[in-house]
C-alpha cells in the first residue's frame, strides 16, 4: 500500500480492530489448510482443501471473502485505485481541450465591432456613460478566445494532476477472478511480494508446474500388464 494511501486512510478513519483468531477456525470439519501466502501487513491469501480464503483487513468493504475453489478462475497482479478520480480527470480533460480548440482557432476579434462606439462622445444625448460600458462589454468579448486558452491550458493541468495522484494513491493487489458474475477479489500487495504469491497460488490453484506428476502416473498406467487387476482386459480366454 502507498504512503500517500495509508495517510488518507487514517485521515479518513478507515482502518480498524484486526481478527484475532486463527484461519483453522473458519475451516470445516474435514478441511485442511494447504497454502499461506502473506502479501503484507495483516493482508494474506489461504488455500485450503475445499476454499480460497482472503484477507483484507486495511481495505474498505468486508475484512473477509472465501469463494469456493471451482468459482477460482485466475490470480494474476493488477492494480487498484480511486477510480472517481478517472473520470474527474477525463472530464476536466475533456472540457479543458474543447476550450484551448476555441481559444486557438476562433478569433473573436474578428467579428465582434470593437470600435462601434468609440466615436461617441460624452454629451451625445447624455449616453457617454452607457455607451463606454457598452464598449468595454464588446472589448471583453473580443477576447474571450484569450481567455478559453487560459482557462483550457488550466484544466488540463488540474487534469494532469488528478491522474498524477491517481497514479500515486493506486495500490498493487492481487486479483482473484470468480467466476459467473461475482466481483473479483482484491487483496493489497507489497511490490516485492505479489511476483512470488502469483506463482504459488497458481501452482496450488491450477497446478502449474505438476505435469511431470501427471505423465509418471500416466506412464504407469500404460506399464500395468493387461489382465493385472482389469477384469475386463484381455490376455485370458472366456471360460479358460
């Protein structure tokens, strides 16, 4: 988890009371724990015989999520952030663009009359008055594409910035993909953990690495004689 992250956590009050027990404590009768893997302060992954259990006690929602392990689909590293922050950023973008357009290719001074009342003098009508703030209202337009780029170049600076803190308050986890349509599980990872954790519970979950195990037992399946064991196998005749 990112320092940036955990300071606005405690800011906001979100950690709490860790669980004191024991994962044997959540296991059912005839289940046995087969892996642990730890991926950070209080945050851990257990494989047992039947489940996969996960631990999140740092993170906002349940402290705790157990899916049974058919429904595992994939673990794999991935990210997860203030995703609110994306789309502020994207829309302050998005406005920010059209307004530096406006400002670069419109030319406002080119058709609004700057000069119309320029001429007019103080006593023409006793209107001196109004028209020099209606003069100054057609000076301000004419330079309103002046000020679009202003404030277009502003927005997506602020647009820069909110995808920078989105970049630095993100934090690495470890995604559990279940299937059908249930939410994937996340789980807070240190940088110099979620590597060796994804292979091991690949190599748990899906047995990666076992297919050398696979081939012996199938070779050993095809060195047993005919007739050892097989009663319907041949090598005997019928009433012999």
């Amino acid at each position: 988890m990112s320092r940036l992250r955990r300071v606005l956590d405690s800011v906001r009050g979100t950690g709490g009371r860790a669980w004191a027990g024991s994962v044997e404590d959540l296991c059912y009768d005839g289940e046995s724990v087969r892996e642990r893997v730890e991926l950070g302060e209080g945050t851990r992954v257990v494989v047992t015989t039947h489940r996969l259990l996960a631990f999140t006690p740092d993170s906002g929602g349940e402290n705790y999520r157990a899916v049974e392990l058919p429904n595992v689909a994939d673990v794999r590293d991935g990210h997860e952030g203030e995703t609110n922050l994306l789309g502020q950023g994207a829309r302050l973008g998005v406005y920010g663009v059209v307004l530096l357009a406006v400002g670069v290719f419109v030319d406002f001074g080119s058709f609004v009359p700057t000069d119309a009342f320029a001429g007019a003098g103080a006593g023409q009508l006793g209107m001196g008055g109004l028209l020099s703030i209606l003069q100054r209202f057609l000076s301000l337009i004419a330079r309103i594409d002046e000020f679009a780029r202003l404030i277009g170049a502003f927005l997506v600076l602020f647009a820069v910035f909110v995808f920078g803190v989105y970049l630095l308050t993100r934090d690495r986890v470890l995604e559990v993909t279940v299937a059908g349509d249930g939410d994937p599980i996340r789980v807070p990872a240190d940088d110099d953990t979620i590597d060796g954790a994804v292979a091991d519970l690949e190599v748990v979950l899906f047995n990666t690495d076992a297919g050398g195990v696979g081939d012996a037992n199938d070779a050993s399946v095809r060195e047993t004689p005919p007739g050892d064991g097989d009663p319907l196998a041949g090598g005997r005749e019928p009433n012999e």
